[in-house]
C-alpha cells in the first residue's frame, strides 16, 4: 500500500513514525510445536524490507522441497537473500540423506552464517530451522552460542525451530513460543501451497 494513497483515503488517519533514542540489535528466538515461526521470522523480513534493512535468510533444514518464499522473497525487489542450506528434514520418513550428510550441510550453513554476521553487512540475520538442527546434532551448541554472542550491536538475529535450548533463551531478548492448538494434517489434509509451504 502506497503511504500516500492510504493518506489520501483515510485523511484523518496521522500515520506515526517511530524512532527509538536508542538502537539495539535483538536476538529473537521462535520456538515451539506449533505452526508458524518460519513464518514469523518471514514476516520481520517483510518489515525490515519496508525499512530498507539488509538481510540474509539461512535455511539450515530446509532445501530438497520447494517452499514459496524462495520465489517470494525474489518478487519483494528487496535487499534480503535467501539460501536453502539444508537436506530436508533429518530422520523424517522418505528423507534419503544419511546424518552425516545433514551434518556435512548444516556444517557449511553454521559457517556461512559466521561469515554473514561478522561481515557487519547485515541488518538482520534469520536462522532458519537452527534450533531442530542442533537438537538433531547437526550443528553444536559451542557453534549457535558463538553466532549470538559474536553478532555486532545493531544487527537483529532470529533463531527459528523446535525445541530452542535453554542457554540460547536464556541469551535471547524476546522468545516466542508456538503452540500447536490444531492443525489441518491431523485431519489427513495434506499441506497447502501459500500456507505450509
């Protein structure tokens, strides 16, 4: 929506901008059993794209099934990259790769996202899927705490999966958690482009 158009529809609308009088790069977990963090952390992206930040998207599990926001984010004609690192799901049914070659996959995503936050370059980092690669063993502890106590100030850090690990919600300033209420597959519908991927 063009800010000007929303103006001129809605005249007595004041839109606000705000600024903080301090800035701080947060680190954000989304943890939980239920549907949504990927998609949480998506929308951070959509606003931080609306700020004009730089970002970068790591896909730690992600990579073997297309997911629409690999196209999407393309079409968002915003400064944020998205990299499909990962294998697939570790350990799911049908997943042909062995442990050692997740291991082998998350290990380059773990080094590429060292690279991508010491760079400085970067407004905002996801990791997407980081916490289920580490409860998988596919990348360690040391590794994940090292990229939140390494990253600068200002950058903001957003750490997604299941079963986060106390020591990183303990070093995070907001954690989310997902709770699974209901969901469409437990009634045998299969998952639906737009919504699960």
């Amino acid at each position: 929506m063009d800010i000007k158009k929303l103006e001129r529809l809605h005249p007595e609308l004041k839109i606000t901008y705000m600024k903080p009088e301090k800035r701080v790069g947060l680190t954000v977990v989304l943890t939980g059993y239920g549907k949504g963090k990927s998609s949480s952390a998506l929308g951070m992206v959509l606003r931080a794209c609306g700020h004009g930040m730089k970002v970068s998207i790591i896909q730690f599990m992600k990579g073997d099934i297309y997911t629409g926001e690999w196209d999407g984010i393309r079409k968002l004609d915003c400064d944020v990259e998205l990299i499909p690192s990962g294998m697939g799901f570790c350990g799911i049914q049908g997943n042909p790769y062995s442990h050692p070659v997740h291991r082998e996959a998350a290990q380059r995503a773990i080094k590429m996202a060292k690279e991508k936050i010491e760079s400085g370059k970067y407004d905002l980092v996801v990791l997407d899927e980081i916490n289920n690669a580490l409860q998988l063993k596919l990348v360690d502890l040391e590794q994940v705490l090292e990229l939140i106590r390494g990253k600068p100030h200002l950058m903001h850090l957003i750490l997604t999966g299941r079963d986060a690990h106390p020591e990183i919600i303990d070093l995070a300033d907001t954690v989310s958690e997902v709770k699974e209420i209901k969901h469409a597959y437990r009634k045998d519908i299969e998952p639906q482009p737009g919504i699960d991927y």
